[in-house]
C-alpha cells in the first residue's frame, strides 16, 4: 500500500519560462531511459524475483513516481507562462473564429 502526502519530495524553483528546456525533460518524462519506463521496470520485476526483495523493488518503483512528480511540475512551470501569455495576446491561436462565435453567442431557439 502507498500512503500519497500532496508535496514534493524536493522543491522545484523555475525562474524563466523556457519551453525548449522543458522539451528535453520530457524526453526524460517518458523517453526510453526515461522516469516512467525505470518505475515499470521495476514495478514489473517484483514478480519475477525471490519474495525477500520484492518489498526492495517496490520501493524503488514508488520512488521513480516520486520522480515523474518532480520532472512534471517543472515542465509545467518551464512551460505554464508561456501558455498563458499566448492565450491572452493571442486567442484566436487557441481557438478557430467559428467555435468562439459559437461560445460568445449561444444559438437562438425557436
């Protein structure tokens, strides 16, 4: 059983927005090599060694969560920024004039 505290383990400080930066850590996210492939590997060897190191294995897989948490939120804050100053200088990159005529105006009934 995993008990989930609502904090990080180490916190993350991102001063700039920079999305290039966040491009790689998403390789490390997800890639290969990456914090997701490492936690089901090890999440999945459990079941195919002797039962006195599967607690150890366990461990280890719940811990590359912890990682993935990390690696995560400083994408979100590399990224986040930029979001949201594209969505307020520049809306109609967001959504297409027909769909935002259709959210300014509901349809007239009959």
């Amino acid at each position: 059983m995993w008990y989930y505290e609502k904090k990080l383990q180490y916190p993350v400080r991102v001063g700039i927005c920079n999305p290039s930066v966040a491009k790689f850590l998403i390789e490390q996210y997800g890639g290969a090599d990456g914090e997701l492939a490492a936690a089901l590997r090890y999440l999945n060897q459990r079941y195919t060694i002797p039962s006195r190191v599967i607690g150890l294995l366990n461990d280890i897989g719940t811990e590359e969560f912890a990682h993935l948490e990390m690696i995560a939120t400083m994408v979100y804050k590399l990224t986040v920024s930029k979001l949201l100053h594209i969505n307020i200088l520049f809306p109609s990159l967001l959504y297409s004039k027909k769909s935002a005529k259709k959210m300014e105006s509901p349809p007239k009934r009959r």
